[in-house]
C-alpha cells in the first residue's frame, strides 16, 4: 500500500504551495493571490427582493470602480508617455468658476450694505440676511496656530534646517512653522493674509520613517508649493472653501414631527434648503471633476520632487509606509492596552514615552516583507490611495520605479539625525501622552 504524501504545515487550500506565516497578519499566497482581499462579512438572509437590489448595487459600484480604474490608469499613462502641462482647458473652467464665487460673494457683500442702508426697516432685514450668508461665502483665508503642536525654530534649529534645505532643494522657501502632531500623515499649506507656510509632520509616521525616507517626505511636501496644484492655491482654494461651507449652511434641520402653521412654513423652508444644497453640491462636484487630472499630476510631480532629493527608493518607501496604517491603528491598540511602566526616579530608568516610541519603531521594522507585499498588491486591487484626491498608491510607487537610478541630493548625517531627535524629545512625550491615553 502507497504511503499518502504529507501536505506542508501551512499549505495553501488553493494552490498547495507552502505558505510563510506570521500570525500577526493575515495568511496568503503569493503565488495565486489566495486570500489576498478580506474576506466579505456574512450577510443575513435576504428576500429575492433585496436580492434583486444588492445584485444591482454590486454591478453599479463594480461599474464605478471600472470607471475610476480607467480614468487614474489614463492618467498614468499620459505622464508616461509625454510631460503635463499644468494649465489646461480644466484649468481655465475651474478658475472661472471660481471667479464666479467670488464675485458673487462681492455682489451679495456691496448689495447688503446697501439694503442696510436703506430707510426702510424691512429692506434692512433683508440686508442683514445677506450680510450674514455674506459672512458664510467670505474667503477663508486660514490662520497659523501658536498652541502645543508648534515648533519653533529657536526650539528646534536642526529641524528646521533639514527642512529649508529641503525647500531649497525643490526651489520653494523656507518654512514658516512646523507642527509636530499624533497623526499618521504630513501636510503642508499656506494661511494669513500674508500666506505664512505651514508644514504638519505626525510624529507616529516620522519614527517610522527611515532618515532617507524623512527626507523623500519633506520633499513631497515642499514639492507642493511648487508644482501647481491650483486646488491648493488662493483662487481657486477659497472658492472650494466658500462652497462647502455654504452646502453645509444650507443643510436641512432635521427635527421631529411638528404640526400647523410651523410645520408648513418647515417644509416649505426644508423644500428650499434641499435644492440649494443639491444646486451647491453639483458645482463642487464640477469643480472637483476639472481639478481632479490636476490635482493628481500635481501628486506625481511631488512624488518625482521627492525622488530627486531622496531617491527613487526612498520615495517608494515612504509612500508603501502610508500602506501600513491599519498596522499602525494594530499596534497603537496593542501599545495601549500593555501596563505603562511607571517612573522608578533611578538613573537610566526610560520614560513611558521612550518605551512607546521604542515599541512602535520595532514593531513596523519587524513587519515582514511577505506582508508589505500583500498589501502593495491589495491596494492595486482595490485603488487604494491616501484620500480621494491622491492617485492610487500603487500608481505612484509604480512611476517612481520607473526613474533612473540617481544620488540623493539631500542627505543626513549622524550627528544632524541626533540632533533632530533631541529637538523632537518633547513633542514626543506630549504625543505618546496623547496617543496613549
């Protein structure tokens, strides 16, 4: 009688090729993808009615993803295949209607104060009414805020360094302030009359960070200031401001049932509400349709920025960090439910803050590569991408791989690298603090 071959310990039930497990992740097959998407949750029992309606729905939403799909790849490929131009035809649209807003905002204003000054007392109700929509539509011009998350540079003269060179590196100018916050991202913008810049580093995503990929991030960052991005710019950004805040001005109040007089007058206000919001939401969704190609090769040129004072690998590093977030919420609710060891007051003895920083560096440099890959290939399946108005991770990192090699332009020394540290140890007790409790 034939002795039965043994399947391998970790077998995959597709494929039956030997799986490599870690059980803190999930278990997959590189080889046919088995398992490589979660799968979906169970669903109660349906009539063939809401069957009808969920197998509409899947074909509706598989054929806006198809639509999506086509229209970041041709994106991609047009950068592949010729430079963008950063004023188009989209451009122009936009900003005309953004100029719209504004006059409309300036008319509604001047309007107002006439009405005001009118002798009549009901045509100054109705001018005070417009001076308070005016007051919603005014340009948000944005301030910077000096509370615990701001560095300075007299605090932090290292920092601050590593990041004017950055911004000279890119052809921007040098930082105005630097926030250190609890988040997993980095930003950077401008606020004030006087378009003071900002750039907001999350102390969670900077430690785990590589020195060279610190450096791709703030050349993405700065990269923004410099590649014409007009969502970003003060035409057009204040105009997306004014009209999400009139949409959310103009929500309807939902409130319980009413009866009478008041609840005509609740419908008839509701009725108008409604359809200032939908005529509101459909110029947004205007707008963000001829800014999206734009603001998406503004995303690239950051990312091709960012390759020149890093390299290319560095670049590519730190945006698959950005892959790992639901790693970091893991490891964050791990950290938080382990026992905090308390300050003995002996000498050496670390502060709870060192220990968090310490745990969550090690955990995400123990993240295997078998998982970095499973979740580079998921986000090719499912689009995945910072927000709504970056291009799909995958995309990026695949035109970074396309570069040719070169030498980074900026790089860090041993000593610039502790005295960062040194600059970041109180912003990082105050953030473990936060994170923490």
């Amino acid at each position: 009688m034939q002795t039965p071959s043994l399947a391998p310990a970790h077998a995959c039930p597709s494929c039956g090729s030997e799986l490599e497990v870690d059980e803190r992740f999930p278990r997959w097959c590189p080889g046919c993808e088995w398992n490589l998407a979660p799968a979906a949750p169970a669903v109660p029992h349906r009539t063939p009615r809401q069957q009808r309606k969920a197998l509409r729905d899947e074909r509706r939403e598989a054929a806006r993803q198809a639509t999506v799909r086509a229209r970041v790849e041709k994106l991609y490929e047009s950068l592949t295949d010729r430079p963008a131009r950063t004023r188009d035809a989209s451009w122009f649209a936009a900003a005309t209607i953004a100029g719209l807003v504004h006059l409309l905002t300036l008319v509604l204003f001047t309007g107002s104060v006439a009405l005001v000054c009118d002798d009549r007392w009901p045509v100054r109700v109705l001018g005070v009414l417009g001076l308070v929509v005016t007051v919603v539509m005014r340009p948000r011009l944005g301030r910077l805020k000096d509370d615990a998350t701001v560095l300075r540079r007299a605090d932090a003269p290292a920092l601050y360094a590593l990041a004017d060179r950055a911004a000279a590196a890119v052809g921007g100018k040098p930082v105005d302030v630097i926030r250190v916050t609890r988040s997993f991202n980095a930003s950077f913008g401008r606020a004030g009359l006087l378009r003071r810049s900002r750039l907001t580093l999350g102390l969670p995503l900077w430690t785990v960070l590589t020195p060279q990929q610190r450096i791709a991030l703030l050349g993405h960052e700065f990269g923004h200031d410099v590649n014409g991005d007009a969502r970003r710019g003060l035409w057009l950004g204040t105009a997306l401001n004014t009209l999400a805040a009139l949409h959310d001005a103009f929500l309807p109040d939902r409130r319980g049932p009413q009866r009478g007089r008041i609840l005509l007058f609740a419908m008839i206000a509701g009725t108008v509400q409604g359809l200032m919001c939908h005529l509101i939401r459909a110029v947004l969704n205007l707008l963000d349709g001829l800014t999206t190609r734009s603001g998406q090769r503004a995303e690239y040129r950051a990312d091709a920025l960012a390759a020149e004072l890093a390299s290319a690998a560095a670049a590519q590093g730190m945006l698959e960090t950005f892959l790992l977030y639901q790693t970091y919420e893991t490891v964050l609710l791990r950290l938080r439910a382990t026992p905090r060891p308390r300050r003995s007051g002996r000498p050496g003895d670390q502060p709870p803050a060192v220990d968090f920083w310490t745990s969550l560096a090690d955990q995400f440099a123990s993240i295997p590569p078998l998982e970095r890959e499973r979740l580079r290939r998921l986000s090719a399946l499912d689009l995945g991408s910072v927000d709504r108005t970056h291009p799909p991770t995958h995309l990026r990192i695949r035109l970074l791989g396309g570069r040719p090699d070169q030498q980074p332009s900026v790089t860090l020394s041993t000593t610039e690298i502790a005295a960062i540290e040194a600059e970041l140890a109180p912003a990082r007790a105050r953030v473990a603090s936060e994170l923490l409790d």
